[in-house]
C-alpha cells in the first residue's frame, strides 16, 4: 500500500425535461466528463494479474493517464408518450366507450441511453516495472492504423480492429525504462432502449 496513486475528474452535466404537455414528458441528461488518475483501483483493494499497481511506482507520473473506467460521452433520457386515440385525446374522442376500451388508454415509454467506449492500455508482454506490471506498449501515432471497427475475421474471431495487423504494427515494446501511455485506446459505444406499452383501464367511468 503506498500512497502515490492520484486522479482528476472534470465533467459537465446537462439536463433538459420536458413536463407532461400534450401527452408527452421527457428527461434528457448529457455528461461530459474525463477522468485521469495513474491507476484506477481503490487504495485499500488487493492488486493482482497487474491490475491495480501503479505501472512504475518509482516514477508514478509515467503512468498519468486516461482511468481504466473513463468515459467521455453520457447520454440517459427517459420519456411517455400517450397516443392521441380515445376519448379525452385528439382522436376518436367520441368514440363508443366499448370502442374506447379497445383504442384508448395507451401509452409508450421508454429509457434509451447512449455512451461513449471506455479506456482500455495496448499492452507489450515487457514487465520493465515488477513481474505483475506488464508495461503498456508505444503508439507510434499512426491513428488511421488503429480505426475501431468490430467484425469478425476468417475464422471467427472477433476483432476490435478494421486491420488488426496494422493495428498491431502501430505499437512497440518499451525501450529501456521507457514504457508507452497508459489508456490510450477506446472501446466500442454503447446503446440500449428499455421500452414498454402500456394500458390504462378505468375501473370507474362516468357517462
């Protein structure tokens, strides 16, 4: 346990809601953030595998860097929306109330959210710091050659890359003491839609 490891964290947060107007309400937040720190496991964790040490706690700010959970872009919103069908809407509004129980009363709602990859090391099979640190690999800047584009190659392995050999010619092993930054790459984006129809039923209706 030592106490050289340290962090940073900037973010922006936005919110725009909508209230129920119309038949429609919503919320949408956006955050934009960063997060740097030279590594990202809690002080009183157990480090192992590599995971958890500073790379080189000899010179802890060569491992400064985007943190292992780093997520740039956030996008969350959740909305109702109830159809302009039956009685009370802006259609069908005089419709028969056995009619209305079959058009009316519907809603749709939703969650959708959105984020941006997260921060992940190339790392080089060199353990310049201690047998556990395996040091993260050298970019050589060659961004074209590390495009993000997961597929599926000839034998069915997945890919993060859209030319895994360029990819890989892109970074070298560390020279000397001298290791590659850490985090450096992104993952894939992220999006899900929790969705849902629903129906109102009036267990007492007037005439």
């Amino acid at each position: 346990y030592t106490n050289k490891g340290f962090s940073s964290y900037t973010g922006l947060l936005v919110t725009l809601q909508k209230n129920l107007t119309h038949g429609l309400q919503f919320d949408v937040n956006y955050t934009w953030a960063h997060s740097i720190d030279n590594v990202s496991l809690i002080a009183n964790g157990q480090a192992f595998g590599g995971y958890g040490f500073v790379c080189d706690a000899v010179h802890p700010r060569e491992c400064r860097g985007n943190s292992d959970f780093d997520t740039a872009h956030y996008l969350t919103s959740d909305f109702t929306y109830q159809l302009p069908f039956g009685r009370g809407r802006s259609f069908a509004s005089t419709v028969p109330l056995f009619l209305d129980e079959v058009i009316g009363g519907w809603s749709v709602r939703g969650i959708p959210s959105w984020h941006s990859g997260q921060s992940w090391s190339p790392l080089s099979n060199a353990f310049v710091a201690g047998f556990a640190n395996d040091a993260p690999a050298t970019f050589n800047g060659d961004t074209y050659a590390v495009r993000r584009k997961i597929h599926k190659d000839s034998s069915g392995t997945l890919q993060v890359f859209a030319d895994p050999i360029a990819a890989a010619n892109a970074f070298s092993g560390p020279v000397g003491l001298k290791i590659g930054s850490r985090n450096i790459l992104r993952g894939p984006q992220y999006f899900n839609v929790d969705a849902g129809l629903a129906k109102n039923f009036d267990l007492v209706r007037s005439k």
